[in-house]
C-alpha cells in the first residue's frame, strides 16, 4: 500500500486542504490506475439492461 505523508507544518490554517500547495500526482495516479484495474474486472450488462438504464436516465 502506498504511503503519502503530509508535512503539516506547511499546511494551511486559514484555507482547505484542497487548497494547499502538495504534489497530488502520486496519490491521482493510483487512484486512476485503480479505476483502470476496476473497469477490466467488471462484468458488462446485457443489452438489454444498459438500454433500460439509459432510457431512465433521459425521463
């Protein structure tokens, strides 16, 4: 499991942590190839199934 320690002294007080100056690249990345390993592992709907979700969605 990959770590990705915060160094709070350099951390705002005053604004969210969204907001703070610190290298996301590595924790995206993961998240992004977990996605991609999540997407091949899923089973696809049947026909049939994914016309009725997107005939939902529109109504």
């Amino acid at each position: 499991m990959a770590e990705y320690p915060l160094d709070w002294t350099v951390l705002p007080v005053d604004r969210p942590l969204y907001e703070a100056e610190v290298d996301l690249s590595g924790p995206v990345a993961d998240y992004d190839a977990h996605l991609s390993v999540m997407r091949d592992a899923a089973v696809r709907l049947p026909a049939v199934t994914n016309q009725t979700w997107k005939s939902r969605a529109g109504s």
